[in-house]
C-alpha cells in the first residue's frame, strides 16, 4: 500500500494558496478597462453613462454643425456661390473648430482629474481612452499635443470658415497652416503609439482600436492632406498670375 507524500501536498497547498492570493491582488489593482492590463490608475471611477449616450453626443452636435455651416455657406460670397467642395470644407473646419477647441479643450485643462471626474466631457475621454489609454494616464505626449491643437487649431478652424464667408485673402493661407499642424499632429499621433508597439489599446479590437482609435484619427490625416493639396493649388495660381502680371508691367515699362 503506496504512504502519502504529505510534505508533497503541503507544497501544492502552500503554492495554490499563493497563486490564489495572487490573483487576487491583481483583480484589486485593476480598477479600470484600459491597456496595458497593469497600469495604475489608483483614482479611476467607472462612467455612469453608456457608450451610445456618449457617441450620440458626439455624432450629434457634429451634426448639427454640419448642417448649420452647409445652411450658412450656401449664400452668396462676394457676388459668387460657393462649390459644393469648399462648402464641405468650411463644414470640416466648423466641426474641427468644436471638436479642437471643446472636447480637446477640455482634456488639455481637466486631463489631471480626468480618471476619477464624471462631468461628461471627462466620461468622454473615459471612454475613448478605451482605444488610446495615453489618455488616461496624461501621458506628455497627448498632453502637449492637445494643448497646441486647442489653442491654436480650435480657433484658426473657425477664422478660416470666417475668412472664406467673407472673402479674406488670406484664406488659404490660413488653411494651409492649419492642415499642415493638424497632418503634423495625426501622424506624430500614430507614430509613437507604433513606436510604443500599440500597448496601450486592445490590438485589433473592432470599436476601440479600428473605430476609436484609427478611423477617428486617420481622418485628420486623409483630410488634411487633401485641403494642403488644394492650398497648393490656389497659391500656386494666385503667385503665377501676380508673376504674370508683374512681366507684362516691365515690359510695357521698358
């Protein structure tokens, strides 16, 4: 008849009870949804509003936006209508104006108190920080690049929808130096969360990292990049026509 090894099942015992205690603790330290799994936010409170009541916010006022700057840019500039291209665009930099200088606004004066506020642009960026955790942890990165773009990119989005209500000539100037720090910031954006090796989202998952943390993002890519190649194109005509005419005015001079 084969003894029992009890010195055997006293380790196992021991060992079990630890890895327990283990887990244990772990489930404790984590009080929050973002990734990495380990990181401390000792302070973090749960949003008490959904992601849909979050998301119908957004979507909302932006719509609401698009459809009043669509309303208002269909009069009449300087004797001519605008295209339904530049329309479009006046409508991005409206929504650009709000998201610029409220949303991110808000995160470049709260984003200390962010994790544990439940004022709801504070549950916002709760809830988009599923898909960038930088965010919640105040990373100096987005810190920095937040302040910026709402100091200055909030309030340039709305003088350029100004500037080309009223005709100003320099409008696209203005749009180039605004499309420029905003291609600028998106892909310093991008480049150091790879950089990071995208550790700070759940990788492939299909709301926080392809919806909140890519396409949210890569618009201020795609469309920026396109309005810097339409600046382009209008400075580049207006320069050739003033060299245009500055010959014909030396040649009839000499």
């Amino acid at each position: 008849m084969e003894t029992l090894d009890f010195d055997a099942i006293s380790d196992l015992q021991i060992f079990h009870d630890t890895s327990n205690n283990t887990m244990l603790k772990e489930a404790d330290t984590i009080n929050h949804p973002y990734w990495p799994r380990n990181l401390s936010i000792p302070n973090y409170v749960a949003n008490n509003r959904s992601m849909s009541e979050i998301l119908i916010f957004l979507f909302s006022v932006s719509g609401i936006l698009l459809l009043a700057t669509w309303s208002l840019t269909g009069r009449k500039v300087s004797g001519r209508s605008l295209s339904g291209g530049r329309r479009l665009a006046l409508c991005w930099f409206t929504v650009c104006g709000f998201i610029h200088g409220v949303i991110e606004g808000w995160f470049s004066l709260y984003y200390t108190i962010i994790p544990e506020d439940q004022s709801f642009l504070s549950q916002l960026w709760k809830e988009y920080s599923k898909g960038d955790s930088r965010y919640a942890i105040a990373d100096n990165f987005t810190v920095s690049m937040e302040t910026v773009t709402a100091c200055l990119w909030g309030p340039f989005s709305i003088w350029i929808v100004v500037a080309f209500l009223y005709n100003h000539s320099y409008r696209f100037v203005l749009q180039l130096i605004v499309s420029l720090g905003q291609l600028y910031g998106a892909v310093l954006y991008f480049f150091t969360e790879h950089r990071d090796g995208y550790i700070h989202s759940e990788y492939g998952h299909p709301i926080y990292f392809w919806f909140y943390f890519v396409f949210m993002n890569v618009l201020w890519i795609v469309i920026p990049f396109i309005l810097i190649a339409d600046s382009w194109c209008q400075l580049s005509a207006c320069q050739s026509m003033f060299d245009k005419a500055t010959f014909k005015g030396k040649s009839k001079r000499s």
